[in-house]
C-alpha cells in the first residue's frame, strides 16, 4: 500500500511541474499550439489532484488497517485509537498535514481548472501559479517529510498513539477548517498575481474570486474559533486564547484576509487601492505559509508544536522565492494599477475603508511582532523573552477597540461623500443607547477607574453595543422604506432589503456577530476561579454555585484509563446538573490529559477540570472557573457565518422601471 | 475667595456687554437645545456615579500571577498553569504568596523570580533597554501608519479632476467604455 502512495506523489509532482511549465510556455507564447500545450497543462492540473487524492486515501486506509510498517501511521495512531480519531491521522502530524495542505490546493485547483472556461486565459495563469505552490508542497512530500517512509528494524506491533490533545471531537473538524482557509487564500492570490502579470483589464477578476476569497474567509474564522473552542474544551486552563504562536499563525492571515475583503470592495466600486490590493492579498498567502513555517519549523516554542522538524529551510526560500517573484511582477507592471479616482471626501465610505485597513494591518503587525520578538530579543541580547498576554492585551487591546468604533461607523457612510448632517442623524440614537449601557454597567459596579481592564470592558460593551445598534437601525431604516412601498410588514421588507443586496446586508450581519462575539470576550476580566481537594460530600461554592462532591472513581478502557469525579451542582437549595471532570492516562502514548467540564449558560460558563489525586489524602483536586458571557462568543461565530452564507446568496435581478419613478432616500451607506 | 477668582476669571479681558452677551448665548443654549440640555445631564449622572462609587481592592496575587510564566515548558501563565503533574506551578505560586507575605514591593517580587527563574518567567518584554523596542514598535508602527494614511488622503484629494469645467475633451473607443463601465458600477444597487 505505502508503495501505491508514495507513487502516487511522485507522479503528482511531475504531473504539476508539467502543468507549470506546459502552462507557463503556452502563456509567454500564445498561438494555436500553444492552446493545445495550455490544455494539456489544465489536464494535468486536474490529475495531479487524482494523484494526490489516491496518496491521502493509501494513508488513511493504511490508518484503519493499522499498518505501522509506516513510520508516520506508527508516531500518530494505535490499534485501539477510535475510528474518527483514525481518518483524522491524515492532519494529526506534520507529514499528514502536508499531504492534507497539498490535497486541499489540488481541489481547490481542480475546481478552478474546471471552470476555466469563465476567463480562459486568466484562469490558465491562475492554475499555473496554483501548480507553482503545489510543486513546493509535493518537494516537501517527496523528499524532506515523507508520509509514506518506512520503519526501520523490527516492525512494532502497536502504535506509539495519538497525542491525547488531539483525541477530542473538534480535532476532526478544526484542522480541515483551518487548513481550507489557509490553503483557499492560495486562489484569490493565484487571481491576482494571474492578473497583474497579464495586465489584465479592469476588476473583473475580483468579481470573479468575490465567492472564492469570502468562502475561503469564513473556513479561516471557523478554524480560529474551532481551534479557540478547543483549547477552551481540552486545555483545561479556562481560557480560550492564550496568544500562542500557532494561534497567531493562524490569526495574522485572518487580519489581512479581513482587510482584503474590505479594501476589494473599494477596486471593485471605485478603482482605487489596486497595488495595496494586491500586497494585500499577497500578503494574506505569504502570512499563511509563515504561519506554516512559525509551527512546523521549531524555531518558536508552542504549546501547539505538536510536529518539529527541519523543513524550516524549504519553506525560508520557498517565501523568499515568492516574495521576490511577487516583487518582481509588481515593479513590471505597477503602471497598470494606478487608480481611476480621488477621494472626493474625508467622511466617506472610501476613508474609513483605508483607516479600517491601516489598524488590521496594525493588528497583524502587533501579533507578529510579537511572535518574532523572543527570536529578535535573542539575536540582540543573548537571551529570550517571552512575549505573552499581558503584552496583548495592552498593546492589541486599543487597536481592537478602534476598529469596533469604525465597524460602527462605516456602514454609516456613503460612497464618495457623506454630510455631517446624515452622519449625525444616523448616529445619534446608537451613539445614546451606547452610552445609557455605559452607564448602567458603571451604576452596577464595573468600575473603570480599579483595572485597566475594567475599563477597557465597559470600552469594548459601549462599542459593541453601537455595532449592533447601528446595523439593526440600518436594517430598520431600509426596511420602513420598502414597508411603505410594498405594504409588507416590516420583518418581511427587512428581508427584502436584504435580498436586493445580500452582499451588503450580510456583511452587516457579520458585523453584528462581531459585536456579539466581543461582549462575550469582555466577560473575561470577570472570570473566578477556586480549587480545592474534595472528598465525599465536600462543598465548594463558585458566584452562585455549590458544588458537592458525590464521589469518585477510576475506569478503565483499552485507549486509556482514567480518574473521575461527580460533582452535584446546586444554585441556592436547586440541583441543577451533575458534571464529571475527568482525568486520562493514554496507554498508547503514555500521556495524561485533563477533561474539563463544561456547564454552558447565556449568562456564565461553570468549568470543571480534575486536577489530579492528592497523593497523601487520596482526595481529587478540583478546579472551578466561573466564565461570564464565553457563550456569546460561540453565537456570535455562528452569526458571523451565517452572514457570510447570506452574503454569498446572490442577489436578487433588479426590477426595469418602464415609467419614470420618484426615487426614494436611500439609508446612509447606500450601495454597499 | 472662589467666588471672586471665578467671577474675575469669567469676566477677564472682556467688556460688560459681551459678557452679557455671552451669559445670553450660554442661557439659550441650556434652555433650548434639548441634546446639549441632555448631554450636561449624562454628563452630570456620570460625574456623580464617579463620585459615590468607591473602587476597590485589587488582588495583588491575581495581577501579579498573570505577569509570571510557569517554566515548565507548558507556555502557558503561572496562575492558568494547569499542567497535569507539573513541578514548578505550586512551588512558584508559593514563592509568590511567600514574597507578598514579606511586604515586597511588585518590582522587588518580580525581579526574586527573574533572578531565580531567568528572565523568560516575565510574560512580557520588560520596560527597560532593548525591550523597551518590544513596546515602542507597535505604536510607531500605529503613527507611521497613521501619517501614512493622512499623507495618502491628501494626495488623492489633491489629484486633478479627470476634465476641467467646460472643457470637453474627445473620448476614445478605450475611455468611453470604461467611462461606461465606471458608471455601470456607480449605479449599480
């Protein structure tokens, strides 16, 4: 089997280098040769991912049938591993994870080289670049982390296990979430690059890649908050995000992703931004390799490095290699991307288009910064320093505030020009209620002026609070407007509204599940926590919990063994729920694991971990957290996607007026 | 005494009328404009919720756990140190309360554990030397970004119009289509 494999992506490598430079030469010299080389090269594009696809099916098989003659399927499974835990090998380790990178990028190709005919020649130099990534990924298969490699000596007759960190459901799901927004942004940048090389004329390849890079946005937000709703259910620290390195890899590209999908907007509508466009974007591709490199390469320690190794270096040229070649392309044909218009005014949709740009970027710069200072610090000094949350928090901390104030404010602005005189109108009614919660959150005692971080949580409520307000009052505005028109109720004409431009309407849809999300992240200065050793019937109160120890136990099971509690939960004289927080010994791995539990409410989150054994009483440990408002930020994800959904939805045709009509005030911030 | 050196002030380089005049203004702007009337009364509200609510105090232990690492090489900060068996966070957490009991200062307690532990115990850069260029990047980078911004705003609204007033200029095959495809996209819902 492991021979089928490795076969397979030897082919795939020479099948994608011949689609590179089949491709690359049917471009430089077109002709009707040419386009016979061109489709030979898209067909080849579309085998490589054939290939690719049969190298990951021989590993996954490989997996199930628990063949550990493979030196990868040896490092990361066992005989007794769950069967999900099994097919989700293929991403549990670094050679696997390659594969699954390169497989991905052979989709995504294969989905592009099959539409081709949208844009023939844009997609031919789209699909060449696409190969030009995919024969960096198979050199890495092929030669530096092999998943196909063999064990020497004598064959073991187990596994050595799955790393138990990674034996929990959303493992299945987190990493192809992730990986897909990281790969998907591989296209967008294929586009552009395809475009610039070309000259191509006007925006329609963004149009084109519109769907692409927002689909491509909303796999990358579901893989950071996946990944976030996994270290909160399996590190059993209480927290979510602990500024990591490998949740830094995975937020820079998010932050230009975001800018990108803003900035766009102003090409696609104004002909403005062009280079920054393109940087940006480029820069979104290249900071998901470095994202790659931060964690596969060692050279920074996380808690996440769950696979280190030498491939450093191909991927140091690798971004030098695309750096330059992107730097090349740029300075040849920058004449091409000189903007159509002025900015005709300071308040403007366009404004707050660059000054939302300038703090993401801010916001990626501030997270790279830090991830790379240890590195930076040790060149200069001689030694490392660590550079953790409290360093985040106070520098990201206001960046992320002033972009919730422009969340806010943007949609209030109109292309081109807005007067004070509607920006006011518009505002002042969000900008009341954000200040009357202000209010009412200092009367019931978050007090600014004790903590720093008091203060930047009553922040971040007035501000989230003028997001949603703004957005519903945009949403009421419009639908009053057609409500009068078409007699429909307003809920009715608010889903009208949205359908004449789902693209705008959804996108304020994210924006509220953005506000959403950071009142549920301003719970956390209110977080408690109390631990104590608790025998039969000990109690330990938690806010308005107490928690009775009913007993505890030891199990045991062919994957692991384990310790256990059961714990009653009472709020006054009510049992409400009994929780069991868990501690794992994996056999395989020889590895222990903490299983937090979790009781969920809108209001609290009461978190459990089992902190292990007192040796000497032979008494559990038990930890409780009380997590105010973590659910929000769970809703708000779901309703940031589901506006994304929305947004993808086209819009509806609009309606010919045979007849002259009286136009109607359009709301603020009319045409998206 | 206050009442004189606030008249004084009030009335300081200006003759009787324009005060007169200026109390007027002052006098209709409370009495007829209903959102100034309203924000002096929130800003009231606010200044009394300042006034009558006393702040509290702060855990030291708490502040002081979160600036520390844990150094058994889980990365994670000393007080969310949840490392199964781990062999250093109780014993640091102890060090902590031990040196608070002392009546040690922050910086004295700190500066125990970077003696001890090494300097990477701090979860952040601290604010002398080179690391002070740790914090100082992110907000040079903020006004650089900034200055660039402003600089960007004003040569695009410093940029020609496309054609002076009155001045019709002939239109080729090229322009014109894209003239059309700008208005396309201007008009579009």
């Amino acid at each position: 089997m492991s021979q089928i494999g490795s076969f397979a992506l030897l082919l795939a490598l020479a099948l994608s280098a011949y689609s590179f430079l089949a491709g690359a030469l049917a471009l430089a010299w077109p002709g009707p040769t040419s386009e016979r080389l061109g489709e030979t090269a898209r067909r080849a594009g579309i085998a490589t991912f054939a290939l690719v696809f049969l190298a990951a099916v021989v590993l996954v098989t490989s997996a199930f049938q628990d063949d550990f003659s493979i030196a990868y399927l040896y490092h990361h499974s066992n005989r007794d591993l769950p069967a999900p835990y099994k097919f989700a090998t293929l991403w549990s380790g670094q050679e696997g994870s390659l594969l699954f990178w390169s497989l991905l990028l052979a989709a995504y190709g294969l989905v592009l080289r099959l539409r081709h005919k949208t844009d023939a020649r844009l997609f031919a130099y789209a699909s060449a670049i696409i190969a030009a990534v995919q024969i960096f990924f198979l050199l890495l298969l092929n030669f530096a982390a092999h998943p196909f490699a063999l064990m020497t000596g004598s064959l073991p007759t187990d596994g050595a296990g799955l790393n138990p960190l990674l034996q929990y459901p959303e493992m299945v799901i987190h990493p192809p979430m992730l990986y897909l927004g990281y790969v998907g942004f591989t296209v967008p940048f294929a586009f552009a690059l395809g475009a610039l090389i070309m000259r191509y004329p006007g925006e329609k390849w963004i149009r084109i890649t519109r769907r692409w890079t927002m689909v491509t946005w909303a796999f990358l937000t579901c893989g950071v908050f996946l990944g976030a709703h996994w270290a909160y259910s399996v590190l059993g620290w209480g927290g979510y995000w602990g500024w990591d390195p490998v949740e830094n890899a995975s937020l820079m590209p998010w932050l230009t992703g975001t800018a990108f999908l803003h900035s766009v907007m102003m090409q696609e509508k104004r002909g403005m931004l062009k280079m920054w466009n393109m940087w940006l974007i480029f820069a979104t591709f290249w900071l998901a390799i470095l994202g790659t490199f931060l964690t596969r390469s060692g050279i920074i320690s996380s808690v996440h490095a769950f696979a280190q190794s030498s491939i450093g270096g191909w991927f140091k040229w690798f971004l030098l290699i695309t750096l330059v070649a992107f730097t090349f392309f740029f300075f040849k044909n920058k004449s091409h991307l000189r903007s159509e218009h002025k900015l005709e005014s300071l308040i403007s949709r366009e404004s707050s288009f660059l000054f939302n740009n300038l703090l993401l970027l801010l916001a990626c710069f501030t997270v790279l910064w830090g991830t790379w200072f240890p590195l930076i610090s040790e060149y200069v000094q001689g030694n490392k320093v660590t550079v953790g949350p409290p360093f985040y928090n106070k520098v990201a901390i206001p960046v992320a505030l002033l972009l919730l104030l422009l969340t806010a404010v943007g949609p209030l602005l109109a292309w081109r020009k807005t007067s004070l005189e509607s920006l006011k109108r518009n505002f002042r009614g969000p900008a009341l209620g954000a200040l009357a919660l202000g209010i009412l959150m200092m009367v019931f005692g978050v007090r600014p002026w004790n903590d720093i971080a008091y203060f930047y949580a009553l922040m971040a409520a007035m501000l989230a609070a003028l997001v949603a307000l703004t957005v519903t009052s945009e949403f009421i505005r419009g639908g009053r407007v057609i409500s009068r028109h078409t007699g429909q109720s307003l809920l009715a004409s608010m889903v009208h509204l949205w359908h004449r431009n789902t693209r705008r309407y959804g996108g304020y849809i994210v924006h509220f599940g953005v506000a959403v999300v950071v009142i549920g992240i301003l719970g956390t200065p209110f977080n408690q926590d109390r631990e104590k050793e608790m025998g039969y019937g000990d109690k330990m109160t938690i806010g308005p919990y107490t928690l009775v120890c009913e007993s505890y136990t030891q199990d045991d099971s062919p994957n692991y063994s384990n310790e256990w509690a059961i714990i009653n939960v009472f709020k006054g004289d009510r049992q409400i729920t009994t929780m069991y927080p868990e501690r794992r010994f994996y056999k395989a791995s020889q590895q222990p694991q903490t299983l937090p539990r979790i009781r969920s409410t809108i209001k609290e989150d009461l978190y459990l971990t089992y902190e292990g054994l007192n040796e000497t009483t032979g008494r559990p440990i038990i930890k409780a957290h009380l997590n105010p408002l973590v659910m929000w930020i769970w809703v708000g994800v779901l309703i940031m996607i589901g506006g994304t959904v929305l947004a993808l939805i086209p819009s509806a045709a609009p309606v010919r007026v045979r007849a002259p009509a009286r136009i109607e005030t359009a709301p603020a911030g009319a045409g998206d | 005494m206050l009442r004189r050196g606030w008249r004084g002030l009030g009335s300081h380089g200006r003759s009787p009328q324009t005060h007169r005049m200026t109390v007027t203004k002052t006098k209709r702007l409370l009495t007829s404009n209903p959102i100034f009337r309203r924000g002096l009364q929130v800003g009231l509200l606010c200044l009394m919720v300042f006034a009558f609510l006393g702040a509290g105090d702060e855990s030291r232990f708490n502040s002081l756990g979160h600036r520390l690492m844990c150094v058994c090489s889980c990365n994670q900060v000393l007080l969310e140190c949840n490392h199964v068996g781990c062999t250093y966070s109780d014993r640091m957490r102890g060090e902590l309360v031990a040196g608070l009991d002392r009546g040690e200062n922050d910086d004295l307690t700190l500066q125990g554990f970077v003696q001890k532990y090494g300097p990477t115990v701090m979860a952040a850069p601290t604010t002398t030397g080179f690391n002070r260029v740790a914090w100082v990047m992110p907000f040079l980078a903020l006004v650089l970004g900034l200055l660039s911004t402003v600089f960007i705003v004003l040569a695009w609204r410093k940029r020609p119009a496309l054609a002076a007033p009155g001045a019709v200029l002939p239109v080729s095959g090229a322009d014109l289509e894209r003239f059309r495809t700008q208005a396309r996209k201007d008009t579009e819902v």
